[in-house]
C-alpha cells in the first residue's frame, strides 16, 4: 500500500520531469474539458459528451494538419488547427442540442450515443482514410513538423494547449460572472421558466449556444492532444478524459478558476497512476473509481446544489 | 435464404435477451417515477460478478453473483437519489462511471495485468423437445439458453403484476404523481427502492448473460453502451412490458446485423455495423418524441 501510494505521488510530483512532463501534460485536455462541462452544466445542460467531441476535435486536427502537409508554416497551421478542432467538436454538440431542442431527447443519452459513434468512426478512420502509409498499424502517420505544437519550457513535455486551458478558464471565469452573457448563461441554468418569464431571455438560444462552446472546448482539447502529446491519432489516444471532465467540473463547483485547480489534481492523479501502474502493479484504471467516488463525494455533500439548474431542466428546459 | 436468415434471426433473440433483461427492469423503475441512467454501471457490474461467481460455482451461482452485483449497485444509486436527494441524473453517470471503474480494477487485481485467458463456464442453448423442430420458429425461439426461456416466462408475468396487481398499481400510481400517491396513502419510498432494486437485479442478470450465454469471456467495457440502449428500448417499448421486450428484438436485430452483413460479405466498413445500435438509439429517441405515455414523475426529476 505504502509502496503504492509512493509510487502515485513519485509520477506526480516526484521530480520535475513528473510535474513538467507528465501531471501538468495530462492536466492540459482535462482544463479546456473539465470547463466545457462546467459551462453546460451551468446552463443546464448534461452535456457528457465530451469524450466524443474531444474525439472529433482529434480526427479533425489530424486530417486538417496531413492535408496541409509540412510546407505551412506553424504561425497558420497551428489556429487552423485549433479551429478546425473546435469546430468539429462543436458539431458533435450541435447534434444532441439539436436532437434535444427538436425532438426532446435527452442529451445525457444522445451523447453517450455519440461517444460510441465517435469511437467507431476513429476506428475506421485509422484503418483507413487517415491510416499510416504502409497500411500496417492501426494509427495515422506522424503529422508534419510545422502541425507539432511548440513546447514550453525546453527538455519538458508541458505544450502551448496548456496555456490554452488557462486562458479559457481566465475567459471563461470573467464572462460568466462579469457579463450578461454570463448571467444569461446562469439564469438559464437556475430556472428557465423564470429565466423566461422574467429575464426575457430566449431560453433555447441560450442553451444550444452554451451547448456549442461546450463542444468547442473539448474538440480544441482533442486538437490540442494531437498537436501537443500523441502528434499521431489512435483509437486509445483518450484514457475517458472526456468522463474524469465531469469530475474535474463537479470538484471545482463548476466555477472556471477551480477548473484550474481541480484539473492538476486530477491530471496528477491520471498521471501517478501510470506510475502506480508500472513501479507497483496497482491497475490504473483505479483512477475511473476515485473519479467516481470523487462525484458521489460532492453530490452527497452538496445535495444537488451544486447542479440546481441541471435538476430542474427536466420539468421546465425540454418544453 | 434459410442458411443466412436463421443464423441471423437466431442471434437476433441471443443478443435481444440480455437487453430485454435491462429494459424490463428499467421499465418497472421508471414507472415508479425515476430515471435510472446508471443501468450501465450495472450491467457491466453484474458480467464481472457473473464471471467470478461462476468461476466459483458454476453458470448458476454465475446469474446469482451478476444479479447480487446489480442488486448491491442499486442499493448505492436508490441511497443516494431517495435518502440524500441527490440528482438522479447525475447519480447515474457516477454509478456508470464507478461501474467501468470498479469492475476494471477488480478484474485486473483477480486476473492479472493482462486479464488471463478465461475459461468461463457457460450455458448452451438447448433445444426444447416437440418446439424446436418446428420450421423456422423452432430453431430460432426455441433452440436459446434458458435465460430466454425464463423471459418467455417472465414477460407476460410482469405484464400482468403491473397491470393487475395492487403492488403494480401502487407503482403506477407513484410514476404518475408521488404526491397523490402519498396522500393515498402509498408508501412512496419504499415502492421507489423495490423498483429500483428489481431494475438492479435485473440489469445484474443482463450482465450475466452477456458474460455467461452470448459472449462466454468478460472484457472491460464489455458493457458497450447496453445501459443507454435498454433506456432507448423503453421509451420505444413505450414503458409497457410487451412493448418493451418486442423493442428489444428491434435493437437485438441491430446487433446482429453485423454477422449477416459480415456473412454475406459487405463492402461498407465493420465499423458502420458497430455504430449501428447507437445511430438507430437516437433515430428512435427522435422519432419518438411523443412522450405521453411516460410517466409523468420522470419529467421532474427533482422529486
């Protein structure tokens, strides 16, 4: 046990090595995921999709950073990159917002669907339109040099989507409590019907846009894990980021500053974990477990105020 | 045509019965008024403790592990949603995380790293004598495990305690509005945590027989969204019993497409027939969207 528990904490925090290139690396996709659930949750919506979108941001930057080829120079490649990413995990959104506003689905649903169907079209995608040339490997091809997103401090892993991340949140934070988009965003989460009847807010436009940053978050996460981390796509190129998100958000209160605080923590113990897995035979998917119980933790001791708008968007939100 | 489309209807009924499983269980939750979106924590709770079970003790003491799993996962989401008043919702995706979780670290600490190669008792179909002969319907209805048998059975009894009986009604009552069932004098809670608890067992038994009568191994998220699946079955099946086991065969025949289309030699790639289930789940989400017939608690789910 002791052994174990060592070995978590050397992957974390044991050198700099394990701070600057594993806790702070894997922390990275988990501060632009972690916040793309927070702000959903904020506006109501149970948007656990993150995984697929963060998926189709990843397909996405990799086929946009092989078709450009390696004669782009970075200063373009990059955003492009982040943009296309965005957008595709904004699509994915856009779909169970749209099933959700049309025809009343319920999003927690369509997106678990469509994180299997992100899953199945990564499968295909490595195995045939974005496979690697001699066809052998399930995976892409390394994308070329100029689509590698540069790293921060030299001999360390850490990469630009971690300040990325931050600078979200820092958005993030100032428009939700400092703007009326902010408080439109969490009156909608609140209490539609009041949001409505007495805000004069337009309800459904609220909700599908917040639905649509939501995704762009995470499919920017996934541009970001490609362009900074793997720099190749494979099926296993997420470890459930997209579900420890909902953790990450749920311990922070789904405020954006404690996003910041609550991804390092999750993003060392993804990263101890590995450590865990190695120096003490301790399976890492035991990180799936704290995750849990780290949801189960706050909703029991905050009985359900932390989501109040999410509870309520079953009887008012859908009509 | 026989040699393909028997092979497929065959394992239409084999992939629709630990589907049927879930979504009956789930039926009798949610017409007591709540959502359980955890029925994925469940089922994958209930194939890792079908495994051990009945590595132990045989298929039999197999169903009983899977069962008491989903019972004990239940147990933890009715805790949280009845006695802490927590949201249901949410409590659900914990569950379904925990599950997967759980499961995978219990399975890796008793296996091994790498998940030993498992010998895992099984069941065989077995071909009811007189029926199964019958053309066409013999080997396909009646040449199943006796997991399926036992749903034959089950369907209409369930059919009929929810309709008939003063607990089924007291139920219904609960789904419809929970303060004019209290005023009536039900006890809400504890129907709620019976409901809750038969939907765990059976969602345990869903997992069992994935594990022990179709796939005959266990492997981590074996579970492969079934929980969401069997939530789609019963808005499609209506939240009636029937209904819901004859939308179970619709999405059983989902699954089992990718062995037809497979035999006969497809070009589309496999991983269209894999994303099939999802992409029909939210097809009949959509196309449903006529919700009427849910029970109306399930549209608050605050409580």
């Amino acid at each position: 046990m002791t052994e174990a528990l060592l070995a978590l904490w050397d992957g974390a925090f044991g050198s700099s090595y394990a701070i600057w290139s594993a806790t702070l690396v894997r922390s990275a996709p988990l501060l632009l995921l972690g916040l793309g659930v927070a702000l959903a949750f904020r506006a109501g919506v149970l948007n656990i999709g993150a995984e697929g979108q963060f998926l189709m941001g990843a397909i996405s930057a990799t086929a946009i950073a092989q078709s450009m080829g390696g004669t782009v120079p970075s200063i373009v490649m990059i955003p492009v990159m982040a943009l296309v990413g965005a957008l595709a995990g904004a699509s994915w959104a856009g779909i169970a917002a749209w099933l959700r506003q049309r025809f009343g689905v319920l999003e927690v649903i369509s997106t678990i669907m469509l994180n299997f169907i992100a899953l199945a079209s990564i499968s295909w995608m490595v195995r045939g339109p974005l496979q690697e040339p001699t066809r052998i490997y399930p995976q892409s091809a390394e994308i070329p040099g100029p689509a590698q997103w540069p790293f921060l401090i030299p001999g360390q892993r850490l990469h630009l989507g971690f300040v990325i991340g931050l600078l979200a949140c820092g958005i993030a934070w100032v428009v939700l409590t400092r703007t009326a988009i902010g408080f439109r965003i969490r009156a909608v989460g609140a209490s539609p019907s009041a949001a409505t009847s007495a805000g004069g807010i337009a309800v459904a436009g609220t909700v599908l846009r917040v639905f649509l940053v939501s995704g762009a978050c995470a499919g920017l996460a996934g541009a970001a894990e490609v362009g900074g981390v793997t720099w190749a796509l494979y099926e296993g190129i997420s470890p459930g980021y997209g579900y420890t998100a909902i953790a990450v958000a749920l311990l922070a209160r789904l405020h954006p500053g404690w996003i910041i605080v609550s991804a390092i923590f999750f993003g060392a113990l993804e990263a101890g974990a590995s450590a865990m897995q190695r120096d003490a035979g301790i399976p890492s998917v035991v990180v799936q477990v704290i995750v849990a119980l780290v949801i189960l933790g706050v909703l029991a001791g905050s009985q359900r105020r932390v989501i109040a708008g999410a509870a309520t968007l079953g009887a008012e939100g859908r009509r | 045509m026989d040699a393909l489309l028997i092979p497929f209807l065959d394992a239409t009924i084999r992939t629709a019965t630990p589907l049927a499983y879930a979504a009956l269980g789930e039926v009798v939750t949610e017409r007591s008024g709540v959502i359980n979106i955890g029925l994925e924590g469940i089922i994958i709770a209930g194939c890792l403790g079908g495994l051990i079970a009945a590595g132990a003790g045989g298929p039999t003491v197999g169903f009983l592990g899977g069962a008491l799993a989903g019972l004990l996962m239940a147990a933890l989401f009715a805790l949280f949603v009845l006695r802490l008043k927590a949201d249901a919702i949410i409590t659900g995706t914990a569950l379904t995380l925990l599950g997967l979780g759980l499961t995978g670290t219990v399975y890796r600490g008793v296996f091994g790293l790498e998940g030993a190669a498992l010998g895992t008792p099984s069941i065989a179909p077995i071909a009811l004598p007189g029926l199964s002969s019958l053309p066409l319907v013999g080997p396909v209805f009646f040449t199943q495990t006796v997991m399926t048998y036992l749903l034959y059975l089950l369907v209409p009894l369930l059919a009929w305690w929810l309709a008939r009986t003063h607990t089924g009604l007291a139920l219904r009552a609960i789904g419809e509005s929970r303060t004019a069932a209290h005023a009536a004098g039900i006890a809400v809670d504890r129907i709620r945590w019976g409901a809750i608890l038969f939907g765990g067992v059976m969602g345990g038994l869903c997992g069992a027989t994935l594990v022990l009568g179709q796939v005959g191994t266990f492997t981590e998220g074996m579970s492969a969204g079934r929980g969401f699946i069997a939530i789609a079955i019963v808005v499609l099946g209506r939240w009636r019993v029937v209904g819901t086991a004859l939308a179970a065969l619709l999405f059983g025949g989902a699954f089992a497409l990718q062995y037809l289309l497979q035999a006969v030699g497809w070009a589309l790639p496999y991983q269209l027939f894999l994303a099939l289930p999802y992409l029909l789940t939210l097809v009949m989400l959509a196309a449903l969207r006529g919700r009427a017939e849910a029970p109306a608690e399930l549209a608050s789910h605050e409580g």
